[in-house]
C-alpha cells in the first residue's frame, strides 16, 4: 500500500516508517499537518497514519480539511490521549479508526489493514435535517444557512436528537446523555430544554422537533 505517515516525532516517524516499509509498503512522511495535508491531497494514499498533536495544524483539523474537500483517503488517527471526547472529535472530523499510543506495531499493521480493506467511505462531516445543519467539530449549528447560538445544554440536546434522526429519543435517554448524573433534574426539565431549543431551532417550517406523546422527542422532516 501507499502509505502517508503524518508524525512530527522524529524517532516515532522513523519506526513507523522503517516496520511499514519492512512489511512492504511504500511510505511517504510528513513532519507537521500543512506538509501533510499538502501531500494527501497532492497524491492518492492508500490509507494515512495521522498523529493528532502536530505543529502547524492539528489532525483533526488535517482530517476536517481533507473530508471538507471531498477526500475520503481513510486515516488512522494515532494520539497520545484515550479521552472519550477526543475519540469523539477524531471519529467525528472524518477519521475511520483510532489507535492510543503507545501501541505494539502488530496492532497497528492490524488495524490498517481493517481500514484499507473498508476503504474509502464517504463520511459526512456535517449531521443534516432538512435545512438544519450541525457540525460536531466546530459546534455550530445553523437552519437555512442562518447561524442558530446554543447553550452547551441546548447544543448537546439537538446534537443527540440528531444523531438519532428519525428515531424517537426517549426523556430518560436525554437525561442520561444531557444531564448525566445531575440528581433534581426531572422531566419537566427536559421539556423546557425541548421549548426552549424548538423557539430557537424550529422558529419557521417545517417544524423538525418533534413529541412523541408518553415517549420522548424525534428530529425529523416530515
Ligand atoms: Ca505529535
């Protein structure tokens, strides 16, 4: 495979570049996210090894740029970090897979091939319904081309109602994913989070927020 190994850590380049090469690919590395970018988009890589803390400009960035550009070259993102949120943010610029360093080469060669065999999948960098547009990595949200301003609260309630466009998100599932553990919040909370996020969200037609009586709410266009 073309391999395009993006690691500003020199001695982690080396390694990378010299196992991948002993097992038989062609490799092609790049020191900070511009040079990187620049060549992933300059030639067709097979899959990219991204590190995701790198000068110039960060993995992520790298991979929203690529997606944003109709590039669906598979990255395999590599970080120093396991945080759940930046998992999330890596999967949600576009990468296909994630991998915590340090990591046993065997592991690495495994999962690029995982990558490589599914390909290249067109991944939409934005989730839309209808004329209703969030994206998860610069946390906008905006309705026919119009910028709509959250709460953090508010953001994360349509963030979920729209991951799971078209099924009905049940009150406890929001309470769990919004509120987490915060004791005292009750129903009635989550229907005034829904009021309030509808005035700002759905304030011309079609209404996309949606009550599913006794149950919970759906993002849909009907
Ligand atoms: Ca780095």
């Amino acid at each position: 495979m073309q391999i395009l190994v993006v690691e500003d850590e020199p001695r982690m380049a080396k390694l990378l570049e010299r196992g991948l090469v002993e097992e038989g690919h062609s490799v092609v590395v790049a020191g900070d996210g511009a040079a990187g970018l620049e060549l992933a988009t300059a030639s067709a890589f097979d899959v990219i090894v991204l590190d995701c803390m790198l000068p110039v400009m960060d993995g992520l960035t790298l991979t929203r740029r690529l997606r944003e550009s109709r590039n669906q070259t598979p990255v395999l993102m590599l970080t120093a970090r396991d945080a759940d949120s930046d998992v999330i943010q890596g999967l949600d610029s576009g990468a296909d897979d994630y991998l915590t360093k340090p990591f046993p080469f065997e592991v690495l060669l495994a999962r690029l091939r995982a990558v490589s065999r599914r390909g290249a999948i067109p991944r939409p960098v934005y989730l839309e319904v209808a004329d209703l547009r969030l994206d998860p990595a610069a946390h906008t949200v905006t309705r026919a081309g119009e910028s709509i301003n959250l709460t953090p609260r508010e953001y994360r309630l349509l963030e979920l109602l729209m991951r799971n466009a078209g099924r009905v998100v049940s009150r406890d599932k929001i309470l769990d994913s919004v509120w987490g553990f915060d004791t005292g919040v009750t129903e009635n909370t989550v229907e005034a989070f829904v009021r309030l996020l509808r005035i700002k969200v759905d304030a011309h037609e079609p209404r996309l927020i949606h009550t599913v009586r006794g149950t919970g709410y759906v993002v849909k266009a009907l």
